[in-house]
C-alpha cells in the first residue's frame, strides 16, 4: 500500500508525535508511559554490554515497527473516522 511507503510513513508519524499532546491529556496513558520509560531505564541498568546492544536494537525496532501502526490508525481513522462518533 502506498500509505506504508517511507515518504508517507515518515509524514504520518511526525504528525501524530505532533498530535502526542492529545494522549498526554489521559492519566492513563501517561502513567503507563512512565511506567515504561522507567521499567526499560531500570532493565537495562543491569544488563551486560552484549544484552544493552540486543536490549537498544528491540527498542529501535519497536520504534520502527510503530510508525507503521501509526500510519494503519491514520489511514482508518481516515476510512472509518464518520463512524467513530457511533461508539
């Protein structure tokens, strides 16, 4: 799909980091959010130099493999956004 090229991909995702405020606004999701950032700080103090290598690469590909779900949400909130306010 041409949603997941790069040049697509890489707009999508710096418009929805954009939009990050929105999520901020959730107590939920800042507390989870938190949560996370201390618990990966925390993990990778006590990994070793060869487990902080394999531990940065899951994170970077965690990060990538998300841009292609924010640019999945984009492109069905855009299908689908008239039927969001029915639920």
């Amino acid at each position: 799909m041409e949603i997941f090229n790069d040049d697509s991909k890489e707009f999508i995702n710096a418009f929805v980091e954009e939009k990050i405020s929105v999520l901020r606004e959730n107590s939920d999701f800042n507390q989870k959010s938190i949560r996370l950032s201390d618990a990966m700080d925390e993990l990778e103090k006590t990994l070793s130099e060869s487990q902080k290598d394999l531990f940065d690469e899951i994170v970077k590909l965690f990060y990538q493999t998300e841009e292609y779900y924010f640019a999945l949400s984009y492109s069905l909130g855009v299908k689908y956004g008239n039927n969001l306010h029915k639920l």
